[in-house]
C-alpha cells in the first residue's frame, strides 16, 4: 500500500469508522433537512428520527455480525 | 457560561480523560520498563504536535461561513457521536470486548521488555510507542476540540476542557502508580456519544437551515431525548443477549440429558 492511499485509508477509518452506512445516513439526513428548509418547510423533525433509527440500524447489524461470528 | 458552552467544556473534558486514561496506560507500560525520560520525550512531542494541528486548524475552520461550518461540524460530531454510543452500548451489552487496562498495561510491557536491548540515554522504542500512543489517542480529542469549539467561537475554552482532562489524568496516575483501571470508561465514552451526537444533530439540522422550535433550548430536549433512545437500545440489547445466551444453556443442558439417557 503506498503512503498516499494508506493516507486515505486512515483518514476513512478515523472519520467514517467502522459502519459507512451510519456515516452515509447522517449525510443523506441531512441533505433532507437541507432540501425541505430550502423549500420553507419545517425541517428541524427530521434529524432526531434519523439519528435514532441510524444508532438503532447500526447496532442491530453489529449484533447480527456478532452472533453470526458465534 | 451559557448552556451550550457547559456543553461543550463536558464533553471535551470527559472525551479527553478517557483517551488520556487508554494513552497513560501506554506511557506507564514503557515508562516504568524501558526510559522514563525517553517515554516523556515522546509525550512532550506528541503534544507539541496535536496543539500545532489545533493552532492551524482553527482558525481556517472559524474562517467558515457559520451556516458551512454548522453543517460540517455537526455532521462529523453526529458520525463520531453516534460511533462512541455505537461502541459503548455493543461493550455494555457483551457483545464487544471492553477496554481493559490492567490487559492493555501487560501486554505493552510484555511488547517493551522483548523489544531488543535497552540502550543508555535516549530509548527510541519508548519515544516512539509514547508518541504514536499519545498521538493516536489524542487526534481525535484534537478533532472535538476544533469541531466543537470552532462552532462556538471557543477554541480556547474546548483547548481548557482538554488540557483539564489531562492534568487531572496524568496527576491520578502518578498517585497511583498504576494503569487507571477503574475509571469507568465505557460510562464515560456513553455519555460523550451522547453529548457529540446530540450537539451534532442540533448545528448539522441548523446548519442545513433548519429552526429548532425553542431555540438553542431545543438541546434541552434533545440531549435527555439521545440519552433515553441510547439507555433504551442498549437495555434492549442486552436483554436479547442475555435471552440468547439462555436458551443456549437450555438446549445445552437438554442435549446433556439426551445423551445421558442413551448411553443408560
């Protein structure tokens, strides 16, 4: 692996972590939270569900992984 | 020193002791079988480095637009938030192993003591394991820091909360002697995924343009809202690991009995 994508490599892991899905959820919530604010609609109720629903995702793949893993 | 900025200063200051706990565990283990002053070098410079990355950092990031820096900031806390809380509640319920000091200290010394011969003066094993120790533990200590105190305009007071968290670390591991082993790290690493993702989803949705109804009084609701989700999923994960863990003994012992009865 050279410098450069060990680099990136590293930057991934610190900033993403394990779970990219997490990481890609947050963005995707809030380009929602974007999008109904830009269209003047109240958007402040979209974050909280999304951020319960990404932990609750999250963790329930985590355990499955685990208990496959035995 | 409003509601967000007691914030602020909580969660730098625990996110920064349970780092210093897991790097002091380091340091301890090649401190004490290789140089004391080799490992300290390796602290010094390591801390050097992490206020460099702070002091350039900063001020580009504070140079952002806010609604910018509120949407960056609070989507990079909400994804470290939510891999602390993630972590923690896995570790409560069993499903993923917690750190252990006292394990993390042996097998650091162990690591150092078979590590080739020990040289007079300067230790280059234990300057570099204190470094990248120190390093490595405190980057992300170092990224909260900017993240959260960029967004407030309180670089300075997140820099404090820190720099506090280590003194009071680095003084307990001198009083004892020892790899702080019974600082309940998993607690405090809950409580701050509860603090980063919390603050994260307040600026990220702020940032995004959204309103909070109420205002910044809004995290009022919303951090004892994160921690009851948190306290919830992780009971609820552990009550399925402990059912689990249940029927494997009942079908373990019925298949003991079965046995039993065929070779009768």
């Amino acid at each position: 692996m050279s410098s450069v994508q060990a680099f990136v490599a590293g930057v991934w892991e610190f900033v993403v972590g394990d779970d990219w899905r997490t990481a890609l959820g947050v963005v995707l919530a809030l380009a929602l939270t974007a999008l109904l604010a830009a269209a003047s609609v109240s958007a402040w109720w979209v974050m909280p569900p999304a951020v319960v629903g990404l932990l609750a995702l999250s963790i329930r793949r985590a355990a499955r992984e685990s208990s496959r893993r035995g | 020193m409003s509601g967000a900025e007691i914030g602020l200063a909580v969660s730098v200051f625990l996110a920064c002791a349970v780092e210093a706990v897991e790097a002091l565990t380091i340091v301890l283990a090649v401190g004490t079988t290789r140089s004391w002053s080799s490992a300290m070098s390796g602290v010094g410079a390591a801390t050097v480095a992490l206020a460099a990355i702070v002091a350039a950092l900063g001020p580009a990031l504070t140079a952002l637009p806010i609604d910018l820096l509120r949407v960056l900031v609070g989507g990079l806390l909400l994804v470290f938030g939510l891999q602390w809380l993630r972590k923690a509640i896995l570790r409560s319920a069993g499903l993923k192993a917690k750190h252990d000091e006292l394990q993390t200290f042996r097998e650091e010394t162990e690591a150092a003591r078979t590590a080739g011969e020990r040289r007079a003066g300067f230790d280059g094993y234990a300057f570099t394991i204190s470094f990248k120790g120190v390093l490595l533990e405190g980057l992300e200590v170092a990224f909260i820091v900017l993240t959260f105190g960029a967004n407030q305009h309180r670089i300075p007071l997140a820099a404090a909360a820190a720099g506090l968290a280590v003194l009071v670390v680095a003084a307990a591991g001198v009083a004892a002697r020892a790899p702080l082993a019974r600082v309940p790290e998993n607690t405090m690493k809950f409580a701050v995924g509860v603090m980063l993702s919390s603050f994260g989803m307040f600026w990220g949705a702020e940032g995004a343009g959204a309103a909070w109804p109420g205002g910044d009084a809004a995290l009022l609701a919303i951090v004892p809202g994160v921690l009851v989700a948190a306290i919830a999923m992780a009971w609820t994960v552990r009550r399925a690991v402990d059912a689990a863990a249940a029927e494997e003994l009942v079908a373990a012992g019925a298949q003991a009995g079965e046995e039993a009865t065929v070779s009768a």
